[in-house]
C-alpha cells in the first residue's frame, strides 16, 4: 500500500512523519511518496539522505515557490498543486494513506492485514484521525473488525441536489432561511465529514479521485463533499468507518503558509517562523523526532525564537497564535491535547 504526503516547507514535520511511519508501521509492504510543493532543496536532500528508500515527486510551481520561501513568502503564489495529487492518486495502490506532513502515527499499524479487511467490507474510506470530535464520526456502528468500526454515516439527506439546497447553496438568504425551519444547523453539515476528509485517512483510489471531479484547479470543500454525497447516492454499498482508536495525531504549533491564518491582535508571518525551524532542524538544533505521542516540542521552539528574535516570528506573537489556531478547532468539538 502506497503512503502518500502532501508537504510544504515544513521538513522538521515531514521528518517526524516519515519516521512515525518507520516506527508504527509494521509486517507491510509499502512506498512513501512525497508531494512538495516548495521545500527547498537542501531540506529535501538531508530529507532523501535520511530516508534513502523514499520518492519525492515535485509541483510545476516548486522552484517558484522556493524563491518566494527565501524571501519570507514575498508575493507567494498560493496555488495548490492539484494535478500533482490526483496523478500522484492515479498512480497508487488501489488503496493509499494520504497524510499531510504535519501528522505522525502513534500507533502500530499493519497495512496488508488492514488493505484485506478494507477489500473484503468495500471500504471507501477509512479514518485514522478525527481530533476527538464525534461529529465527524459516526457512532452508528454497523460493523467491528479487529482494527477498525463500520459505521453508517448520520446524514440529513444522501440525494445530491437537497444536499446542494440546504448545505451549500447561500444565495437570497436561503441558508438563513433554512436555518429559521431548523433544516440548516452546523452539525448536521458538519456530519458529511464522516463520508469526507482532505487527509488523516486510507482511501480507496476511486473514491478519493471522486472527489475531485469538476474541480477547475481550486480547493473547495463544498464541491468535495457534494460529490462524496453523489458518490454514496451512486454507489449505495460503499461503506465508510474509522479505526478503533485514533492513531494519528497532528501538529498545532505551525502552519505551512499566512493563508487563513490571520488573527485579531496577532502579528506573525509564518514563513518566517518555518524559515527559522527549519534551519535549526537542519543544523540538528531542533529535535523533531522526539515523543510521537505529543506535539513538538513547545518549549524547544519558543527558546529558538528567542535566540533568533526575528521581528516577523516574535515567540511571544508565536504563542498568541497557538491560542487563536487551537481555538479554531476547539469551537467546534475538536479535541486539543
């Protein structure tokens, strides 16, 4: 089975992710693919250098975006290579693990036993990571295998165009509307997560490249999830589930980018925080393969900052942002250790 990393200039995290893998992993065949899209050069070497057996795989806007990671982000073209996952998609296991560069595994998992059962229950997709929120899940139980639950998504409604109308749809203050009639509420949206996620997940190629369909180089969550729910409406066998616990855990001490970042009272550019991190991971200053059960190290980072006391990644601005990034998931149920 193919494991699949989405990074971005953020090598102490895909260091800690790819060695979660060689730490949990086990009795499997399997590939590591990295998808870059603008870590620059002398990070991926001592990346390749550590991990000999890995393949790094390259976005058309890379060197561009190199260029605007050495200037702190300056004039950063935010497109996201697109074509780069779904080729990459096209060409895994029929099943594959997508992660982002900032997760790790923190429990054993054995790919081969696990693509069997996946065969075996028509699995489309399987969860490894949810924060905790119930939400996103279901606890319809249909099914128990030894690593994973079968559930049955808790959905408002399975027909494609409803769930366009009420859940996507916002124009003449339909959604105000529908929710005023107590059709429209953020939980009931939020419960198509259980038949979706950007990444945290095993996925059955078909599927995952489903999701995808019309969607003109853009990122819209809206139109991914529309057509999960017109996939399931197709498709009324395709089961879903999660595993018995969550064995991936993810980083909310830095982003990759300033994009949907920015928060009231706090001044920090996150390209320079990550040009900072990673120079120190890169001299061996900054430890990121340290305790897969927790975060980063908070305390090392904040010491880095100090030492380097950059007026764009101030430690104290740093921490502000932790709160506020933190407090985004929190605000919806999501579990922040």
């Amino acid at each position: 089975m193919d494991i699949i990393i989405k990074s971005f200039n953020r090598p102490y995290c895909l260091d800690r992710c790819i060695q979660s893998i060689r730490n949990f992993v086990v009795n499997s065949h399997y590939r590591i693919i990295i998808l870059d899209d603008g870590t620059p050069e002398k990070y991926l070497k001592k990346i390749s250098e550590k991990y000999s057996d890995i393949t790094i795989l390259k976005s058309f806007l890379y060197d561009e975006k190199v260029n605007s990671i050495e200037n702190e982000g300056q004039n950063l073209n935010l497109k996201v290579p697109i074509d780069l996952w779904i080729d990459a998609a096209k060409n895994a296991s029929d099943y594959f693990v997508l992660l982002e560069d900032d997760f790790w595994l923190t429990d054993y998992i054995a790919l081969n036993d696990l693509e069997i059962s996946l065969i075996n229950n028509n699995l489309q997709m399987l969860k490894l990571l949810w924060l905790g929120n119930p939400i996103l899940i279901s606890d319809n139980i249909l099914k128990l295998e030894s690593f994973f639950n079968i559930y049955e998504p808790n959905l408002y409604t399975r027909n494609p165009l409803l769930y366009k109308l009420i859940f996507i749809y916002n124009k003449f203050k339909v959604r105000k509307t529908l929710s005023y009639f107590k059709i429209y509420k953020r939980s009931r949206a939020l419960s198509y997560y259980s038949i979706y996620s950007v990444a945290g997940a095993v996925f059955k190629r078909e599927y995952f490249l489903s999701l995808w369909e019309n969607h003109a180089n853009t990122i819209d969550e809206g139109l991914q999830l529309y057509n999960a729910v017109h996939f399931l409406n197709k498709n009324k066998d395709a089961a879903f589930g999660r595993t018995n616990k969550e064995v991936l855990k993810t980083s909310f001490l830095s982003a990759a980018t300033n994009q949907h970042k920015d928060y009231e009272d706090v001044s920090i550019n996150m390209l320079a925080f990550n040009k900072i991190i990673n120079e120190a991971w890169y001299k061996e200053e900054f430890d990121a393969i340290n305790n897969f059960s927790n975060d980063l190290n908070a305390e090392e980072i904040e010491k880095i900052l100090k030492k380097e006391n950059s007026i764009s990644a101030n430690s104290e601005e740093w921490k502000k942002w932790v709160e506020r990034f933190k407090g985004q998931y929190t605000s919806f149920g999501c579990i922040i250790d």
